[in-house]
C-alpha cells in the first residue's frame, strides 16, 4: 500500500512514496516558484502511484480548522504568490484519498514520535532552526492545535547584553527567529552560519537565544524529548552549549533526571535525521488514512 508525502518549504517542496512503517520509496524535490508550477509537479510525482493517502506538511501559517471555510489553506505567508492559497483544495481536485494536513514542524514531531527519537514518548516538541524557527508540539499522544497553531519561534528572548543587532523578523523585529534563524545569522554577521563553523562567539550568542527558548517551552509544555533540526542545527558546536544554556535557565528548578542527569539524551538531534520533515508527511498521511 503506498502513501503519498508533501515536505512544503519555502525554498523547495519534496515530494514522496512511502509506506505505514515510515519507509521512503521514491522521492523528488524540486523549487518552491508559484503555486500553479509547484502543484503541477507535485500532481504529475503522484500520478505516476496509486496512493491512497496523502499528508501534507508545510510552512504557513495555515488554517487547520476543518470548520473553516478556509481550512487547508496557507494563509498570511509572506512567502510571494503563495498567501491565501488553497493547498487541500488543490490536492483534492486530483487525488480522491484521504488528505492529513499540519504544519511542517507539526509533521516532523509526529514523525519523531512514531519512528524517530520521540519513539514511545507520548510528549515531544521538534524545534527547528534554518530560514525560520518554527516548533511543533505533542502533548499527551496529540498534535497541538488552538485557534491557529503554535508559533513558538517569534516568542519574545532576551537580548544578550553585548548584542546590539535590531532582529531579522519583519513582523517583531529581535523575536526568537528575528535574532536566531539562518537569515539572523547571516544579517548579524555578513556570512552564512556555514561559513562560520570556527567561530566560537557566533555560537555561544546563538545557543544563548535558543537556550532560553527552549527553557520556556520546557517550562510550559513539559516535553519527554526535545528534538533540534533544521540546518542551523548541523552545527557541531551548537547542540552541547544549547544543553548548557537550557540548564543554565532553568536554574535547577525542573527536579527530574532527564534534565538534570542526562540532558544529552533529553534535547537531541532528529533521529529521522534530514528526513524528519518528509517521514512526518507519511505519519499524517497514515494518520488521514486510519481514521
């Protein structure tokens, strides 16, 4: 039985066959351009394949509400030709199959949890850190919703008292994404976080605003396993002070053992790795389909 996967990103969607095992099949990626030319291409991957689900997962925001007259669709994304855009609609047209929609870091926690490094958690959150900062939530066995669904990368940090840079976020300015994200790196220093793997202080300055974000999530949700992708977080360096900023936060008054005992075991790199966000499309899609 094949299942069809959506991975939609700003820069470029993957588009996939899989399995209810979270095995990948055949997979294709191509750019993000105009809705008309990427959903093209996206119909002509899956009719060559009798699925018989499909999940999408994507940037938005998104209206996940199946009450809404515009559930399905992406809506006030900055992203050019792309705000208001019926995603589901567009799907259903050609594909008579059930259809799971979330959000991409909702998909790739899902994902995490089936087959990942959340695997028999029933509580995780997947963070991650690349064109933006984006977190998906499970609580209690289930993906969490609300009356959008969380944006927990423009949280509100405090600013490092030598760091004067104005913020990226063209909505909050020195939010979370606005002084962390790739695009932050990159404006705050004048290189790509790749071309800036030796240097130590671009680090630290970076793991002391994830650190504290990661705090608060912990304090608010109560994760089992905090997950960290996306490519910033292909840094060496960066996961182990994260580690250090988060205890340094919370200051000892989290008393459990997962933090306080085994910290490296408890805010972890994706254990699907780059393929998290792609496997979290297969989850919604079995998800869609078993119910």
């Amino acid at each position: 039985m094949y299942l069809g996967a959506i991975e939609a990103g700003g820069t470029k969607f993957v588009c996939a066959i899989g399995d209810r095992d979270g095995n990948v099949h055949e997979r294709v990626t191509f750019p993000t351009t105009t809705p008309e030319e990427t959903f093209g291409q996206v119909i002509e991957f899956f009719n060559h394949y009798d699925v018989k689900a499909i999940g999408i997962g994507t940037f938005g925001p998104v209206d996940l509400n199946r009450k809404s007259r515009t559930y399905g669709y992406i809506t006030s994304t900055p992203k050019p030709y792309w705000s208001n855009v019926d995603f589901v609609g567009a799907i259903t047209k050609h594909f008579d199959v059930p259809i799971g929609f979330d959000t991409d870091v909702n998909a790739a926690a899902l994902g995490e949890q089936l087959w990942g490094a959340a695997k028999g958690k029933n509580s995780c959150i997947y963070m991650t850190v690349g064109t933006g900062i984006g977190v998906g939530a499970i609580v209690e066995g289930r993906l969490v919703h609300g009356l959008l669904h969380p944006e927990m990368g423009h949280i509100l940090v405090r600013r490092h008292p030598n760091d004067e840079f104005a913020g990226s976020c063209p909505f909050h300015g020195d939010c979370l994404e606005g002084m962390a994200s790739g695009p932050a790196i990159e404006k705050r220093w004048g290189k790509k976080g790749a071309e800036l793997s030796d240097r130590a202080d671009v680090w630290e300055l970076e793991a002391f605003y994830l650190g504290q974000a990661i705090a608060q999530y912990i304090l608010i949700l109560s994760p089992e396993q905090v997950i960290v992708g996306g490519g910033v977080a292909h840094q060496p360096s960066l996961l182990p002070l994260v580690r250090r900023y988060v205890l340094d936060c919370l200051n000892g008054y989290v008393q459990h053992a997962a933090i306080l005992q085994h910290i490296d075991d408890y805010i972890v790199l994706p254990g699907l790795g780059d393929n998290a966000g792609i496997c979290g499309a297969l989850a919604l899609a079995k998800q869609a389909l078993e119910k």
